[in-house]
C-alpha cells in the first residue's frame, strides 16, 4: 500500500484547522442560534398536531431552501419534486374531509397493494412517505449537528402528518367500513 503524501497531509490538517476556526467565528455562532430556533419552533408545531400547519410549515421550508440554497439543478429538481408532493398532500386533504368525496377514493384503492393497513395508500400517503425517505437521505450527508436535529425534527413532523392524515382516512372511511 502507498503512504499518504505528506503534501496531501498537509492540506487536509490545513483545512480542518480553518474549518475549526470557522465554527468559533461570530457569524457561525449566529447561525447556530438562529438554527436552534428554528428547531425550537418546528417541535412545536409537531407538538400542536395540526396538520395542514405541519405542511404549510415543510412546504415553507422547502420553498426557502428552493429560494436560498438551490445550487445544483439536481436540487432544484428535488426541492421542485417535494414542492410537487406537499402540493398533492394538500389536495388530498381537501378530498380526505369529505366524506362522501373519500368513500370514492377507498373504493378506487381497492386492490391489497394500494392499500396498507385496510386504508387506501393514495397519493398522499405516497407523497408523505417520499418526503420522509428525501429527509432521510438529507440526514446522511455532511451535515453540522444542528442542521441533523433540524432534519430529524422535519422527519417526525412529516410521521406527525402521516399518522393524522391516516386518522382522517379512518374517520372519512368509518361510515363504510
């Protein structure tokens, strides 16, 4: 096996040395702390259980990210793509609260592969779940500490969302069942 260059050695301790000194730098400091917030406010929301705030909330924030971070047309497009879901969510909300509009939609997902637990996997369902796997390919890059609690909130915000919109099928669907 070939040593390492001491050249490349170099660099690297070089670059971590900055990347330290970056993270004790006031505007990093600020950054954190308007992090913190924001994590603090997302638990919140997850704690009140509303879920059309739940997707106002992810979809705020993933406009924003669309707005401010976009740097790659392979992220615009996944921020487009997960725009696109949280728009099909709320769609079906509309549809899950009218009950006469849902009984239609639980016999259309009448096969046992559209259906998960005796409810129908509509396309809400399908976009929630997408969402989560998107949040948890976020949560394994190169990501700081607070930006992963962050992603991990997001994450059991869209759960949150998924289990009242399962809530919502199982009332619009009571009367057929």
């Amino acid at each position: 096996m070939v040593a390492p260059s001491p050249v490349l050695e170099s660099l690297l301790s070089h670059g971590y040395i900055c990347f330290q000194e970056a993270n004790e730098s006031r505007p990093v400091q600020n950054l954190r702390e308007a992090r913190r917030q924001l994590l603090a406010h997302v638990r919140e929301v997850v704690q009140r259980g509303n879920l059309a705030q739940l997707i106002a909330m992810e979809q705020s924030i993933v406009r924003g990210d669309l707005i401010r971070y976009a740097n790659s047309q392979a992220m615009s497009r996944s921020l487009e793509a997960a725009l696109e879901d949280i728009a099909c969510i709320e769609k079906h909300m509309a549809i899950v609260t009218d009950k006469a509009a849902y009984q239609i939609v639980g016999k259309v997902y009448s096969r046992p592969k559209s259906r998960k637990n005796g409810l129908p996997f509509d396309e809400a369902r399908q976009a929630l779940a997408s969402h989560r796997s998107r949040l948890a390919n976020m949560d394994k890059s190169r990501l700081a500490d607070e930006e992963k609690e962050l992603v991990d909130a997001r994450r059991d915000a869209v759960a949150s969302a998924e289990k009242q919109y399962i809530e919502w099928q199982e009332q619009a669907l009571a009367a057929a069942l």
